[in-house]
C-alpha cells in the first residue's frame, strides 16, 4: 500500500520510492505520516546524501538507506529494508553487534577503518574490509532513538596493499643478498620504503629508517644537497650517477666523511608516474683515502680562505663605513659649528633689538619675534646635526633609567595616539647612568614615534628596562668598555625592516618617509647621543615581525650629582659694572656678545684669542669673570681657563660652545665651569653669568 499522503519525504530515487511503496501499516514503525519528526529528519538527509548512508532505528534497529548504500548488503538488497540488524546482519553480528550496543547503551560513537568482515556472498564467506562510523540519534531527552551509519567498503585498497606488501617483502629478500647498499624511496618526500644490511652498515644502523623520510633519517645530509638532489630525480623523472663523492654521515654518534658511487634511479607506478626513487650504493672509501685526504686538505683551505676573506671584506666594508661617517660627521659637526657662530650673533642681535624697542613698537617687535623663532628653529637643526655628528653639548647627570621610562609613559601615550598599546616594563635593581636627560627622553620619544609610524593599523609598543653585564667579547662586539650597562628597548610589533633598509637606517638624511615627512636625520641623532654617552645601540627587525631598538647605556660612576641637584637657581640679576673678558675668535660673534653684556649692564673687554687674553691680564686687567669659547685656533679655552687658574685659583671662568665635552678639557678641576650652549639668547647669557658672578662673590 503507498504511502501518498507523505509529503516530507522527499527525492525520486529507488530508496524513496521503495520506502513510500512498503506497507508500513503492518510495521512497528506505523504508516508514514505518523512517524516521529526525529526519524523523518535524518531519513531526509540520508536519501540526500551523496554518501551510503543507513538508519537502524529503534532499540530493535530496524533497516532504513539510501540509493548509495543498497549496494552495501548486496543480495540482501531490498529485502533488508525494514528488517532488524541482527537479522540482516547474521554472518558479522559477532564484530558489529558490540559496536551497535556501545553506540544504543552508551550513547558512544564507533568508527573503524580497514575492519574484516567475513560477509557471505553467493552462499560463500568472502573476506572483506570497511570504513564506516556509527554514531547515536539523540532524542530531545538525550535518549538514543537509533544509529546513524555512513561507511563504505575498501576491500579492493587493502588487498591491493597486502600485496603491496607482500611484494615489498620478496624485494626486501632479494635486495638483502645484494652486495651493494640498496634503498627504495617513496614519494616526492622521500620516505624510506626498503633499506638492505648494506645500506644500514653505510649510514650507521640508525633505528626507525623504514617508513621515514630521508630528511628525519638523514638529517645531515640535508646541507649537502643530496636531499635537493632526490628532489630533481623525482621531478624530472631523470636517473643521476655519481662518482666517488664524499658524503658526511654521522655514524655511532661521530661525525665521518665516507666515499660512495651511487645511482638514483626513478621509479614509476602503473599509470606511468614516478612515484619513487631505487638507490644503491657502493662504499668506495678504502680505495680513495689518499684522494678524500688530498680533497679533504684542500676543502679545508679553501674554507680557511674563504672565511679570511670573508673577514677581511666584512673589515673593510666596516672601516670605509665608519670612515665615511666620520667624514661626514667632521664637515657636518664644522658647519654646525659655523652656523652656531652665525646663530649666536642673529639672536644676539634680535635679544638686543627687542630689548631696546621694548613694547612701544609693537609690529616691529612681532616681526622680531617671528625672526627669533626662526633662529631658534634653525639652531635646533644644527644641534641634530651636531648630534649626528657626536659633538652637540650636553649637560650629562646621574638617572635612574625605570623612573625616566616610567615618566615618559604618558608622553608617549599622547604621542603615538589610542590605537598602539604601551606596555613598560622594568627590572628592579636598574644600575644609574650618566646621561643627559633631555636628550634620552627625545632619543626615546623618536624612536616611539618611528615605532608608531610602522604601525598605521594601530599595535603593541613595549618600553623595557634591564641591567646587562658586558663581558670583553661582547663589549668589543659593541665597541663599549665591559661592565654593568643599563638596556633600554623599545620595541614594536610593526612592519619592521628588510635588511638592506636596516643597514642604512642609522645614516644621515636616510629616510623611508615622503618628501616632507623627515629629515632623515632622527635615528642618526638618537645613535649619535648614545655613543657620545659611551653607550651603543643595537638593531633587531625583521620584515614582518617588528622592530627592537636596545639602548646600552653604561653604570653611573660614584660621585656623580643628579639632574635635580645640577640644576642652578635661576634669577639672573642686572649687571653692576661687574668686568667680564670676551674670548673669542669669531669676531661678529665677539662683538655682538660684548654689546649683549653691556645692554645687561656689564664692562666689556674683548680678546680675539687666548694669547691676547693673557697679555691684557698681564698687562694690569683684572676681570671679575672670563667668558671663552673652547673651539679656537690657538690656544683653546680650556688651556686659557688652565693657564688663568695657574695665575689665580679663584679664577672665575664660563665656557661658550656648539660642541660637546668631547671638547672636553679632561681636567676634573674645569669640570664646575658654566657651559653656555651656542646659540643661546640673551636672558640665557643673562642667567649664566649673574648666577656665576653670584657663586664667585659666596666663595670669595
């Protein structure tokens, strides 16, 4: 009797139309239309599936498939429909019989693969092997109501595979009497398939050679292009001999070079592919001893050449670089140094100006004012520059570098904006260095700014603190003195560099950015600082994987005063007639210092030259203060400020300079002198020379 009422069940295949057919209402299951949503649901996707598929439902697991499956029972096909498992099943219900009860009583699935199944076929028990899952139909209760079985039968694959085998076995025989090392190798990795005695006395009688590739097995051989070798035989489908080769073998633990004629001889499946490699060896190594010697001496030499070329090229390339950057950093540091000059006296000249207009002109003042600033904008480009070139003043105290890290953290926030994260991180116990604080904090604030650039999409920035002791090898790897360093990273999780971008990064007016963007001149300045302050810095990036810059910065000596306690107060006072000697060579510059001094209220005597300064102290000039530049071409300021402290030790002397104390005398007794940095404006000068003035009348 058909079922027409059952719409839900639908397809057009035989099982549909087999099923709509039966006469359910002689069945447990009842007519179609009564049957539960559950069974209806997975009936309708099994009758889909392009899988065989099977339904046992109920605790009787009666038979329900679809078209895919009705090969599976053969010639039980289709009387099995709606019949018990175990009916259907008789001949194998001792395998799967525990396996449909683990799936029913425990609610577990079941999946074999290559399973016998003595299955009767025609009247006869046939040995046949499956793939196939059981797996429970839960109901909304988490009762099971059935099994769910997808499978199929891959008898002809492992018959195919015993004989496979079983052929191996008789290749394995026959090779094992051969008196030369034979392998077979499978597929384009290589994996071993057979190896004979002679084969394992030659590499060493490694364990688990048999189904590994010769890579695992051989890993040695790896660099010697052996492996790469294989892989050209197996593509171009090409044998390749070779003679008397030497071969490294690491056999019984030990490293050793052995001598070996071989052959690599592609071999080919069925359809005509090459699905391996046939390798047979022979140990020629006793008959070419006096060869592998000579070859072996003359390896080494040309190694040890290689390698003391290598060298040298790496030390050349090194000393032109550091040749080429010193050159640079010499006409750059004189230009700079040049231009301060220049500087000194346009914002000296301004200083004085504005001052002597005071506010009754004020569009002359503003347009005096606009001209300061850029001065000032030009003096900070020189002060880069003389960065670059290790030569910019700095004003070094003792620091705690996980204060200043932690200090800057929300500079830096500010800086780099929301979307990059700021992790800072410090160890305690950080050693104190010797630095000037200003010039760390923008080292620091340009390198988080290039990280922030290297990440448009927003990422992580760790600032890490930690102490390092450099021993003399790694020391001399940095080009620093050994001892207890304080490390200052800043890393990124950005873009990071190729190498030949990373070379370069450090050089002057090198610049990924636009036109526009930089000066090129950031990292060269932040490289400069650190190695004036006998630290390095170190490069680690990766195209990528981000960037790290290491700041080493050397332990604090003893003795050395905090930046707190370097500072003077400030509060300068008008000079009082006080006289004060001008020592320097630039005369625009002189000049126009002297008229500053005397617009503050001082008596000015100029001096041309160090020598000049003497005769006019000899000569009866008794100055309250000496005001020299260091850089001079003669005699310099600190020889003038030694030879001034010889005649009277209360000399009082302030230094001017656009250099740094690598211009520095060496002389712990010139180290309490005042530095004033070129350019500097008027109330700079100003301070300096009351608060000196101030110090020598409290000695005094």
């Amino acid at each position: 009797m058909k079922e027409s009422n059952a719409r839900w069940l639908v397809g057009d295949g035989e099982m549909s139309e087999r099923i709509r057919a039966y006469d359910w209402g002689s069945h447990p299951f009842g007519p179609l239309d009564q049957w539960p949503d559950a069974l209806r649901i997975v009936l309708s996707l099994a009758l889909n599936s392009n899988m065989p598929t099977a339904i046992y439902w109920g605790r009787d697991l009666r038979l329900l498939y679809n078209d895919e499956w009705s090969g599976v029972p053969r010639d039980r096909h289709p009387k099995a429909l709606g019949q018990k498992a175990s009916e259907v099943w008789t001949d194998i219900w001792g395998v799967v019989g525990p396996q449909f009860d683990a799936v029913l009583n425990h609610a577990e699935s079941v999946t074999s693969f290559d399973q016998l199944l003595e299955i009767e076929r025609g009247g006869i028990a046939e040995e046949t092997y499956w793939n196939y899952s059981l797996s429970p139909i839960l109901g909304a209760d988490g009762e099971v109501l059935g099994v769910f079985n997808q499978g199929h039968e891959v008898t002809d694959k492992v018959l195919a595979a015993r004989e496979r085998a079983a052929e191996i076995d008789r290749m394995r025989d026959l090779f094992a009497q051969a008196p030369g090392a034979i392998a077979v190798l499978k597929g384009p990795e290589h994996v071993f398939e057979i190896a004979n005695s002679a084969y394992l006395d030659l590499i060493g009688q490694r364990d688990s050679v048999l189904g590994q590739a010769v890579s695992n097995v051989l890993p040695e051989v790896v660099s010697q292009g052996f492996v790469d070798l294989l892989g050209e035989v197996y593509r171009t489908a090409k044998p390749y001999v070779g003679s008397e080769m030497p071969i490294e073998l690491v056999r019984d633990g030990q490293a050793e070079t052995r001598v070996v004629d071989f052959v690599y001889q592609p071999t080919r499946d069925a359809a005509g592919q090459v699905d391996g490699i046939f390798v047979e060896a022979w140990d020629v190594t006793d008959r070419s001893q006096i060869l592998d010697e000579l070859r072996q001496l003359t390896t080494n030499l040309e190694e040890r050449v290689q390698e003391e070329v290598a060298k040298k090229l790496e030390a050349e390339e090194k000393l032109n670089r550091v040749q080429r950057l010193e050159a640079i950093g010499q006409l750059t540091g004189g230009i700079a140094h040049d231009f301060n000059n220049m500087l000194a006296v346009i914002i000296s000249a301004l200083n004085i100006l504005r001052r002597r207009l005071g506010s009754e002109s004020a569009d002359h003042v503003r347009l005096i004012e606009a001209a300061e600033d850029g001065a000032h904008r030009a003096a900070k480009l020189t002060q880069q520059l003389l960065a670059f070139a290790r030569k910019q003043s700095l004003a070094p105290s003792r620091l705690n570098p996980c204060e200043l890290v932690s200090s800057m953290e929300e500079l830096i926030s500010r800086a780099i904006g929301e979307q990059i994260i700021i992790d800072v991180e410090a160890e305690p116990d950080v050693c104190d260095i010797l630095a000037d604080a200003t010039q760390l904090e923008n080292a620091l604030l340009n390198l988080a700014i290039n990280a922030r650039d290297a990440m448009p999409d927003g990422g992580n920035l760790r600032l890490s603190v930690n102490k390092q002791t450099i021993g003399e090898a790694r020391a001399a790897e940095l080009e620093v003195e050994p001892g207890e360093f304080a490390c200052i990273s800043v890393e990124d999780t950005g873009v990071g560099m190729p190498p030949e971008i990373a070379r370069k990064v450090f050089d002057p007016f090198f610049t990924t950015k636009e036109v526009g963007k930089g000066t090129g001149l950031g990292l060269s300045q932040v490289i400069g600082f650190i190695q004036q302050s006998k630290g390095q810095i170190v490069l680690d990036t990766e195209e990528g994987r981000g960037t790290k810059f290491s700041l080493y910065l050397p332990r604090c000596k003893e003795g050395a005063i905090s930046a707190e306690a370097a500072v003077y107060l400030d509060g300068a006072e008008a000079g009082r007639g006080e006289r004060i000697l001008v020592v320097e060579d630039d005369e625009r510059l002189r000049e126009f210092t002297g008229e500053a001094l005397r617009e503050l209220g001082y008596s000015v005597e100029l001096a041309p030259s160090g020598d000049e300064a003497l005769r006019l102290i000899a000569a009866g000039y008794k100055p309250d203060l000496v005001l020299t530049d260091i850089i001079m071409r003669a005699m310099t300021g600190h020889e003038l400020a030694r030879k001034l402290k010889a005649l009277n030790a209360s000399s009082t002397v302030v230094f001017m300079s656009g250099y740094a104390h690598d211009v520095t005398s060496g002389d712990d007794d010139l180290s309490d002198d005042p530095l004033i940095k070129k350019p500097f404006t008027i109330e700079t000068l100003a301070s300096t020379i009351s608060v000196a003035l101030r110090r020598k009348s409290n000695r005094d």
